[in-house]
C-alpha cells in the first residue's frame, strides 16, 4: 500500500475549492478518522487511486454498481447515446424504453417518472400522496434516509412516536411540522399514530429494507401491517427503494416480500452510474402529476437519453435469467463463512440479499436506536484496517456494503479472512 500522498494533497486543494472538499458529506471520511482517496479510475470490483493503490470496493459508489464499474454493455450503450447528442428537452424512444423495462420489473409502477435523483423521487412522491389525497401529514421512520428534501430531513426522537424536529440547520420547524416520525419495525408506534392523525396522512414513506442505518431488515409482517394500516385509513404507501430497487431482486423489496405500495421510487442502479431515478405506482395516482392534473413536477434534464441508455443496459443485463440467484447463490456462502468469521468478536451481520452491515455490537439490531447503541470508534478502526488491507468498505456504520457480480468466490473468501483476523 502506497501512502497515499497524491490523495492528501488533491484534498488539501479541494477544501479551497469546495466545503469540506467533497460534493456529498460522507465521502469526506470523517466519521473514520481518514481523509479521501481520489480515484482515478474504476473497473470491476476494483477502484484504483492516484497514487497507484488498488481497493475492492464493497460500497460500489452506494449500491449503483450492482453489475461492477464500468461494465461493457453499459459503457457501449453510453458511448453509443453521446454520439447522438446529450439531451434534447424533447422526448425520446429510451425514456419509454426504461419506463416499459421498470414497469415490467415493478408491475406496481404502472406509470413511470423519470427524475434526476433519488432526494427528486421521493420528494416529487410526497408531492404527489398529498396532492393524490389532499392530506397533508406524513410517516417516516427514524433511521429512514429518502434524500436531503426539506420535509424528509427530520430524524426525530426516540421511544414515543412523535413530532419530529428538523435534522439540519437551514430548515424551519414549520416545513416539517408535517412529518410524523416513528421508530422502525414499531408497530405499535404506527398503530398509535393513525389512531391519533389516521384521517389527516396522506403517505407512509419508507426504505422497506432500511439500508442508510446499516442494513436493518424489517421484522416479519411489519409491511403487511403498513400496507393494511394505510388501506384502512385512506392513506397511500411509498416504498422508498432507491437502494433495494433491482438489488434485492429485480423487482427490488415489493417483489422479495409479495407487499404491493401505491407508489414506488427507485434510483442507483437504474442510473447506470448516471443521475437518473424514478417514481412511479398507480396510473389512477400518477395522473394527478402534470401535465394530467394539477401536481407540479419537471426537469431540464429529466430522462436524460445518456442516463436512459446506461438504464436501459443496466437493466437488461439485470434480467437475465439466474441474475440474482447466481449472485445471492455466491453471498449465501460468503454470508455463511462470515457469520463463522465473526463468532465471539461482538459484531453482528445484517444480510438481505447483496448488501450487508457488520454492526458493531453483540446487541440486536430492529431499529435506530439499535444502531446507535454500535461500537462506533471500533467501526472506524474496522475501516482503517480494511483499507490498509486493500478493501473499500462503506465509510460509516450507518452504511450499506454492497456486492457486485464482479466480486469473485476469491474476493470474498479474501473479506472473511481479513474479518476473521480483525483484532483491533
Ligand atoms: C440514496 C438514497 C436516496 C437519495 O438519493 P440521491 O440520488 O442521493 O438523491 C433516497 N432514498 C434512499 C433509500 C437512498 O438510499
């Protein structure tokens, strides 16, 4: 392992330029002590860094590489969309193209909306619950991450369902005096609330596998219980699977666990390493967006084509047949030899399909609170030693680690043993 010299110096620049000198805070790496590697190039499973160091890399820009770094059906798709210009404002035959792909994959996403972000998705979802059913109160649970929309930056307190107050500076308690925050996996929370605002929420919003605390898997029946808690009130429910989207399954979450939501957002993977997502869900509730009805939504360069062919590749190649029982069939074993790897060294690994979390804990793990009870200095050492070992894993215990088709029985196999001499 080279010290990385070049990479300390390209931040020590960077600061001058930009805040904290990244584009999006958790890159900075300061909740492990460390500075940014700067990368020069990515293939595969391996990102290389400009001072000649090779990584394995578990985070895989957060979950967008299911198929590895710059994959080759991928790369011609996009090469080939250039040629043609970048975007046009008019339509183009790939934005239908990915809307038939996603609507095939998500049956529930009868009319797809091609955005920009996933924060644009599930901001322009909420938009459309209340503006669907002209209510005005939301649910979200604590731990839950759906992008940095003002109404969704709310984290909240513990215990007790409650108001929450706004988890930024910069945004006014009023903005999100209409978010309820509950704690995951809480059914009695949820029970408490409806009873106490049930005719006045438009949505439930949630990641249906949390994955922005750590990959904390809901409790069984705990998405039944919402999809028949929210029928009964007359409000809709929004599975937010920016991340689980085409990871878990192609179908994402919905699909693994047979739960219908009325709308769906997706994001990552469906980008294709470029900054597209989606909404979508029941054709009678996408109606209302304009230009059908009176929800305002738009974007200059929403449906990009370039990101349309990346998706497009993307998801193709994601459909083919044994995909996901090929890749879950490798980290069964993985998770397996893991799981052996970790006995008696006070962590805990949370699994659904190709992502997981080591918590540092011997504690359970069901929600939020769970999740800040980790050993978070014992993480940071974690990081530190998987990197000096040549491994990428998620800078933050509040992270996912993702598995691509490209991670090797040899790469794995190359994880455990490094866990396994973990004694820091
Ligand atoms: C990443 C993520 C978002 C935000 O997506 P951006 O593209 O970063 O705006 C929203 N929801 C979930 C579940 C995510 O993982």
């Amino acid at each position: 392992m080279n010290e990385r010299i070049k990479s300390k110096a390209a931040f020590e620049e960077a600061v001058q330029y930009i805040p904290g000198g990244v584009n999006s805070p958790v890159r900075a790496l300061k909740a492990v002590g460390e500075t940014p590697l700067f990368v020069e190039r990515a293939e595969g499973n391996k990102i290389y860094d400009i001072d000649g160091n090779i990584f394995t890399d578990y985070c895989l820009s957060w979950g967008v590489f299911l198929l590895g770094h710059s994959h080759p059906s991928v790369n011609a798709a996009v090469t080939a969309a250039i040629a043609r210009g970048t975007s046009y404002g008019i339509p183009s035959l790939q934005e239908t193209e990915l809307a038939k792909l996603v609507r095939k994959c998500f049956p529930t996403m009868e009319r797809v909306r091609f955005v920009n972000s996933g924060t644009e998705a599930t901001m322009s979802a909420i938009r459309l619950a209340r503006g669907y059913t002209g209510r005005n109160y939301i649910v979200k649970f604590e731990g839950n991450y759906h992008g940095h929309a003002d109404h969704l930056l709310v984290s909240a307190g513990s215990g007790v369902a409650r108001l929450g107050g706004a988890s930024s500076a910069g945004v006014p308690d009023a903005f999100v005096s209409q978010t309820l925050v509950v704690p995951y996996n809480d059914t009695e929370a949820v029970t408490e609330i409806f009873e106490k605002y049930g005719n006045e929420i438009a949505a439930i919003i949630l990641e249906p596998v949390a994955a922005n605390m750590g990959v904390v898997p809901t409790l069984d029946g705990f998405l039944q219980f919402l999809r028949d808690i929210t029928k009964k009130y007359g409000s809709l429910l929004i599975f937010d699977e920016v991340i689980t989207g085409f990871r878990l399954s192609s179908g994402g979450a919905q699909k693994l666990y047979g739960i219908e939501p009325d709308l769906t957002t997706v994001g990552k993977i469906v980008g294709g390493g470029f900054p597209a997502a989606a909404f979508g869900g029941r054709a009678d509730i996408m109606k209302m967006l304009a230009p059908d009805g009176p929800v305002y939504q738009a974007g200059t360069l929403s449906g990009n084509p370039v990101a349309m062919s990346a998706g497009i590749a993307t998801v193709t190649e994601l459909s083919k047949d044994s995909f996901y029982d090929e890749l879950n069939g490798r980290v069964d074993v993985f998770e397996k030899a893991l799981l052996k790897a970790i006995e008696g060294k006070g962590i805990t690994l949370k699994r659904v399909g190709p992502m997981f979390t080591l918590f540092f804990t011997n504690g359970k793990i069901e929600n939020f609170q769970d999740v800040q009870k980790t050993d978070q200095e014992r993480f940071a050492r974690f990081f530190r030693y998987m990197l000096r070992n040549g491994v990428y894993v998620s800078p933050s215990q509040f992270e996912a680690n993702f598995i691509s088709i490209k991670h090797t029985d040899k790469d794995l196999e190359r994880f455990v043993e490094l866990v396994s001499a973990f004694n820091e």
